[in-house]
C-alpha cells in the first residue's frame, strides 16, 4: 500500500532498521542496539540521574526506576515515564534522551519506570510494576522534592495504553493523585477492530501483524477480542472515564493506533475530562525519530509545551 507520508519523512523509511519480532531476545538486542546508535553522545548537562530499585507489587521483585533531577528546579513537580515497546521490548534507555530534556528543560523531576515485560511477564505484570513505582513516588514524594498533588504521567505507545490503565487503576483504588495523563499514540485496544487497525497491515514500525504479537504476548494466545479483557488490559473498552485526570492524546496519520486514540479521546471528553487531541499529518508510528522534520519538531515542542502547561512551571 502507498501512504502519503510527510516529504520531509518519507526518504527515512527505506532506512529504518528491519526489527523481527519472531524471536523477542534477539528484537530486544537489536533495538538496544539501534536506540544507542540513533542517541549518539548523550547531553546530560544540568542534569544528575540514578537508578533505584523500590518495592514491587506483593510477590513480585523489586522494580528499577531512574530518576532524573535538573540543577535548576522550576516547580516541585514530576513527571512519571513509561515506555513503549508493544509491551514485549524496551527499557528506560528508550526515552533517556527525552527525560533529560523534560528534566533540563521543564525544570522538574522525572521518574521512569522499567517494568518487566511480556510474554515473560503478561498481563497484570506490567501494569502492578508501573502502579507500584508510582505508588513510590507518590510516598516519596517530599525526599524527590515533589508535590504529590503534581505528578504527571507520560507515555508513548505501550506506555501510553499503560499510563491509561495507571490513570484508571489508581482512579478505581484510590490510589496516588494523578495531575494529567500524556497518552501519546497510545495502545488501547486488543480487538483490533478499528478502520486504522484494518487497514494498515504494512505500514513502517507499527502495523497489524505487530499488533497481533504484542496482545498475544500480553494478554495471552486465544485472549484478545475475548469478553474477559479487563479495562486495565485494554482501556479501550472502558465506558465510563469520568473522575480521570486531563489528558493530552496524539496520533499519527498512518499508524494502525490511531483510531483507537481518537475514539479513547472522544470517550474522556464524553466522560466530562478535559482532553486535547492532536492528529499529525503525514506521519507513521515512530516517525517522531525522523528528528530533522518540521512535524516531529512540532510534536517534540509540543510535548515540553503541554507538559509544562499541565505541571504549571
């Protein structure tokens, strides 16, 4: 199929790196290897960051955060990080560079979570290690030099569908305040139902034949599109969001997500959550790395303009 992506974009598609997903321990070396490649020589400049282990959920072991803490402090605010990867790859490396910048630039501390990941550990695994994390920030939050009141959570991809299902658990258990949700290009939904879902089968990072693997991994073959998918699995399928914090949604034009993130966004404004949505034009799942090009230039402002909005610094 021939998509009408963005011309500043479309020359890198030839170039991106062919990632296999049939054989998860090899995907993840490469993808380590792929994402050091693309950083380069990381600024940290105005910057300290650590690693933590803090307690996991009951049973389960601890889980590493990293956390980032600008020299200049511009509010005692916090940004808590998930990552994306289809639920089955990643780590915090992944938005490294990103949550140096949110640190430096933004002036507020950010936390990013490494929780385990699927098939290894389906679901609820990943979700209790991010809702535990947070729960440790939000009990930490005066050694951070944070207001618990003022937490944001952000995620891309996986992490947007896991930071959904954070805003819904913590919501449903009364668990630690969350200030705004950032659910950018989010993964929501397991039935795979949507116009976008259908219809983009080869479309560059993410497509459906990906799709597929990453719910079977997290939810279990034979599971997916199933009644017994639980709303924290797949919070596409919740009805009623009302009492959620506000949320900022972005999609991409071709990418099989997009329609789900449109739909999870029509469903908070229904639910009387302030929400702003943001389709970019001519862009793909991903695309965001294609770092020269004016539209990924404008969602990576975009990004430190809604976040600073949302934490008031």
């Amino acid at each position: 199929m021939t998509y009408a992506f963005d011309p500043e974009i479309a020359p890198a598609v030839p170039l991106l790196p062919k990632v296999s997903l049939d054989d998860l321990p090899a995907a993840r070396e490469l993808l380590k290897t792929v994402f050091a490649e693309m950083q380069g020589e990381v600024d940290t400049t105005g910057v300290t960051f650590r690693d933590e282990l803090v307690p996991g959920p009951e049973g389960a072991p601890d889980v590493r955060v990293r956390i980032y803490t600008p020299d200049r402090i511009a509010a005692p605010a916090a940004i808590f990080d998930v990552h994306g990867g289809g639920f089955i790859v990643g780590d915090v490396e992944i938005d490294h560079v990103t949550n140096l910048r949110f640190a430096r630039e933004l002036g507020v501390v950010v936390v990013s979570v490494d929780y385990r990941l699927a098939p290894e550990a389906p679901y609820p695994g990943p979700l209790e290690d991010c809702y535990a994390a947070l729960t440790w920030v939000a009990k930490n939050a005066a050694e951070l030099g944070v207001d618990p009141a003022r937490i944001a959570i952000h995620g891309i991809s996986a992490g947007g569908g896991l930071c959904a299902a954070l805003a819904l658990l913590a919501r449903d258990r009364g668990g630690p305040a969350i200030l705004f949700q950032y659910l950018g290009v989010p993964e929501l939904d397991d039935r795979l139902e949507t116009p976008s879902m259908r219809a983009f089968v080869d479309t560059p990072q993410w497509n459906r034949p990906r799709a597929e693997v990453s719910w079977d991994s997290y939810l279990g073959k034979g599971v997916r599109g199933s009644a017994d998918v639980p709303v924290y699995a797949a919070p596409a399928r919740a009805v009623d969001l009302s009492g959620l914090p506000p949320a900022y949604v972005s999609v991409m034009e071709f990418d099989p997500l997009r329609d789900e993130g449109i739909a999870y966004a029509q469903t908070l404004l229904a639910s009387g959550v302030t929400t702003e949505l943001h389709l970019f034009p001519g862009t793909f799942h991903g695309s965001a790395a294609v770092k020269h090009a004016a539209v990924s230039k404008r969602e990576a402002a975009e990004a430190l303009a809604v976040l600073a909005r949302a934490l008031d610094v």
